[in-house]
C-alpha cells in the first residue's frame, strides 16, 4: 500500500510540473526522486525528507539556473574533471559562475553503470549555492543526474 501511494503522488506532481516554470519542474521532479533516494538508503521519514530537501535543491538548480551551456560544461567535468579539483567556469551569457568538483568514478552495484559524486556550487545572483550530485554514464555515454 505505502508503494502504490508513492507511486500515485509521483504521478500528481509529475502531473503538476508540466504547469511549471523549468526551475519549479527541476525542484518537483528532484524532490521525488530524492525522496525514494532517501527512503531506499534510510529507511525512515527523515531520510525520506532529508532527500527530498536535497533533491528539490539540485533540482532547482539543474532546471532553472543551468542552461544548455552549463550542462554541457557539467558532462565535461563528470566525463573528464580530475577527482577532486575544482572546474570552474562562467557562462557567458547569464554571468552564472559556477565550481564543480568531481569526485572519483565508482560502479552502482545495483545497475552496474560508471557513476560519479560531485560537489557544485553556484553564484547566482550573489547568492552562492553549494549541492552534492551523482550522475551515472548511460550505455550512450552520456551522463544522468541520479
């Protein structure tokens, strides 16, 4: 029962976001994935709200802040960066600045893909903004926010 009642509220916000700025879809569709994220590793409600929060937050920041630009800047690092050096760069069209510091590559051991944490921060509007992310490689070689 607690399954399918998650599965019914994903729906409902996914559901919600195709209404939303790309900033509030990135916040909805990162907190739900934190949430089960955080439910799987935790177990409990505070891991499940702890994700959330953490996912609503990188969410927000993928969806709304990085453009296309800065997105590809962000593959670059996850496909290239050096495992804790910063890469920093400043999109040259909103003046966003941006550090990330790529982490060293791992294998999920549940989907057995390449995947890797990195720490980002933002300055956005004078306003820095520091997140944790993980991204797999797809069988593409693409990467993919977890």
């Amino acid at each position: 029962m607690k399954h399918l009642t998650a599965i019914i509220a994903l729906c409902f916000l996914f559901t919600l976001s195709s209404c939303a700025t790309k900033g509030q879809t990135g916040a909805v569709g990162g907190a739900a994935a934190g949430a089960l994220v955080g439910q799987a590793i935790g177990h409990s409600t505070s891991a499940t709200l702890i994700g959330a929060a953490v996912g609503t937050m990188l969410g927000y920041i993928v969806g709304n802040e990085m453009d296309k630009y800065d997105r590809q800047q962000l593959n670059h690092v996850y496909d290239r960066g050096v495992s804790n050096q910063p890469t920093s760069w400043i999109n040259p069209d909103t003046g966003h600045q941006y550090a990330v510091t790529p982490q060293p590559a791992f294998q999920d051991p549940s989907t057995q893909r390449i995947c890797r944490r990195a720490e980002i921060e933002a300055l956005i509007d004078g306003r820095v903004e520091r997140t944790y992310s993980t991204a797999c490689r797809n069988p593409d070689g693409s990467w993919e926010l977890q």
